[in-house]
C-alpha cells in the first residue's frame, strides 16, 4: 500500500490511524474466518479469506482491503475484541 494513502487513513468512528495487519495477525484472523467465528461489527459473519487489512494502531478494528483498496466503511470492520489472544504485531 502506499505510504501517504497509510498515512491519511485512519478508522472512519474513532479516528485512530492504521497500520497494515502482519502476517501473524492475517494468519489468525483468517484461522477465525474459516472456523466461523468472525463477524463484521455489524453483526454479519464474515465467511471468506482475507488476503491483505489494515489494523488500528490500538488494535482494536480490522479493516479489509480488497484489489488495493481499503474499504473503510464502519459497518464492515471486524472487532477484534471477539478473538480471545488476538496478535499484536
């Protein structure tokens, strides 16, 4: 992603900036997802793999990118408070 896009975005509620999802932390989002155990915070199970997200600096929203692009919408960001060891990078 690039690096002034990153540095613009920040969660569209708190204002808090973002940063990419490690690998480590991809890894265990996507291990949720295929358990079905992950929801968007809209409440709406979240069923296929993510390849690439930006994660909150405090750790606490997922945002997904889809073909390049960040999609920052509220309602489709994945709270991280529903995994019980969630990964900090």
């Amino acid at each position: 992603m690039d690096k002034r896009l990153l540095d613009i975005l920040c969660c569209p509620v708190s204002k808090t900036p973002v940063r990419p999802l490690s690998k480590r932390e991809l890894d265990t989002l996507n291990d949720a997802i295929a358990a079905g155990k992950v929801d968007s915070v809209a409440g709406v199970a979240v069923r296929e793999r993510i390849a690439e997200a930006l994660i909150t600096i405090d750790g606490k929203v997922i945002y997904r990118i889809e073909d390049g692009i960040p999609v920052m919408l509220p309602e489709e960001g994945i709270g991280t408070t529903q995994f019980a060891d969630f990964p900090t990078a």
